[in-house]
C-alpha cells in the first residue's frame, strides 16, 4: 500500500462498498483479458489484506441490488481511500459500477455501565458491601470485561461465518419520538433492554456497530454476520419490537450477502 499503516487511538474506519458488475463490459473482453482482470483482483485483494491493521471481506449480494460487496476496515482515511479506488478498478474500467457505499468509524457504546452502576448493582442487588474483598474483587473482573469489551468494539477481529446482513440507522428527532431530548438515564435504560435480546443470539450472531454522524447518510451502520439466514431475520424481527427501534429508530436499506472462495464468488457473478 501506499500509505503508513498508524493504529488509531479511537479505532478503525470501515467502508462498507456495493458493486454491480457491468455484464455488457465484461462480455466485450476477449478470455485473456478476463483471466488477467480475475487476477489482477485477486492480488490487489491479497494485497489489501496484507497490509497491517487492515481487513477486507468479500460477499455475493443476494439480490440485484448488487452483485458485489466488500467490507474494509483500515486504521486511517488515506488507506481507506487508497483501497476503495483500486477496488473500484479491480476488474478494469467501467466494469465495477458502485452502487452504495456506507463510511463509519468503530466506536465504544456510551452506554457501557460505569463502575458507579456496577457498583450499585453490587450493593443493591448482590448484597455485596462497598470495600469488601468481594467487592475488590468484583470490580477488578468488572473492569478486566469492559476492558476487553471497548477493545473488541473498536478493534474488531471480523469474521469469515457464511451470512452477512449491513443496513444504515438512524434515530428519529421526530414531535414525541426525538431520541436527544431523552436524558442518558433513560438512554442507558432503553439501549439495556435492547442489549438483552442481543445477548440471546450470542454464537448466532455478531454484530458490530459503526458511527457514521458526519461521515455518511445515517448515523450508524449495522453489520451482522451468522451463520444462517434464520438468525439474521429473527434477530432484526424482535429488536424492532424493542421501544428502542419501534419509537426511535429509522432503517435504511439491507444488503444481504453470502461468505464464499473467491474462486465460487467469481464463477458466480461473473458469468
């Protein structure tokens, strides 16, 4: 790559690409040029995954909204734009045509409970005494989880599991339904509720959010990885049950797509 890779301090940009693939373009090249072009994606692919602190994923999209999609995290801006416009020519002009495009940043919740909240649940619900060996003891394991819980929101090790789902969010500043005019308190409490159906999917589904306020359409992007199609309905089905999406939150479109070889993923989409 062209750029020094620099581990950020507040976590990496990731850049959510959709392609369809131009088959009036492609059908024009002679098997050589196709050969060469298949190729020449596949190192620039090798390459970008190579390079330190990146990683790149690579879908079929389910659907004609795209045919392609691919899902880079890099530690700064110029990598990212480095990437994105070698991609886009990864197959030669005019053959990729983007067709959406997402840019986030990973991020730490605001709503992670302080040591102020835990030590209130040890208190009030545990019987455990402020000062306590058990209590010293409890916050240490306390903050040794929130520690490696932030580390794993900005600096996500991504999966390779079979489904992908990524969809834009936003939260509603609508009369009686505006998310900011709400005090932390009852944030906190709301995104609780909301965490707790998350947890049922655990081993199903992982998800990561992204903060996109300023760098994009929406306010956050939402990827989902698992391993069955299932997983991914059920679990976007009864979060928009959850008070925090049925009042406050507005959705963008989904883009669904499927983990394969690379080899598969061309033999399928470039037909």
């Amino acid at each position: 790559m062209d750029t020094a890779a620099v581990i950020p301090q507040k976590g990496w940009h990731v850049l959510h690409l959709f392609y369809r693939i131009e088959h009036g373009q492609w059908s024009l090249l002679t098997t050589e040029e196709k050969i060469a072009a298949k190729t020449h994606l596949s190192e620039l692919i090798q390459e970008i995954r190579a390079a330190e602190h990146t990683q790149l994923l690579i879908f079929s999209i389910v659907s004609p909204k795209a045919d392609i999609g691919f899902m880079l995290l890099a530690p700064d801006l110029h990598m990212v734009n480095s990437c994105e416009k070698r991609l886009s020519l990864g197959l030669g002009p005019d053959v990729l045509q983007a067709v959406y495009s997402f840019l986030s940043l990973t991020e730490e919740s605001e709503y992670f409970p302080s040591e102020e909240d835990y030590a209130i649940t040890l208190e009030k619900e545990q019987n455990i005494s402020v000062g306590s060996q058990e209590y010293e003891k409890a916050m240490a394991e306390f903050r040794v989880r929130m520690g490696k819980y932030a580390k794993d929101k900005l600096y996500p090790k991504l999966p390779s599991w079979e489904v992908f789902c990524f969809y834009p969010m936003s939260k509603r500043r609508q009369v009686e339904q505006n998310w900011y005019e709400l005090n932390l308190e009852m944030r906190k409490n709301l995104m609780a509720g909301h965490a707790r159906i998350g947890r049922q999917f655990h081993g199903k589904v992982l998800q990561l959010i992204t903060g996109s306020t300023g760098l994009d359409d929406a306010e956050w992007g939402v990827s989902l990885f698992a391993h069955d199609t299932y997983d991914i309905k059920e679990i976007v089905y009864r979060m928009r049950f959850d008070a925090v999406s049925a009042r406050y939150a507005d959705f963008g479109d989904f883009y669904i797509g499927l983990t394969l070889p690379l080899d598969e993923l061309f033999h399928r989409v470039l037909l």
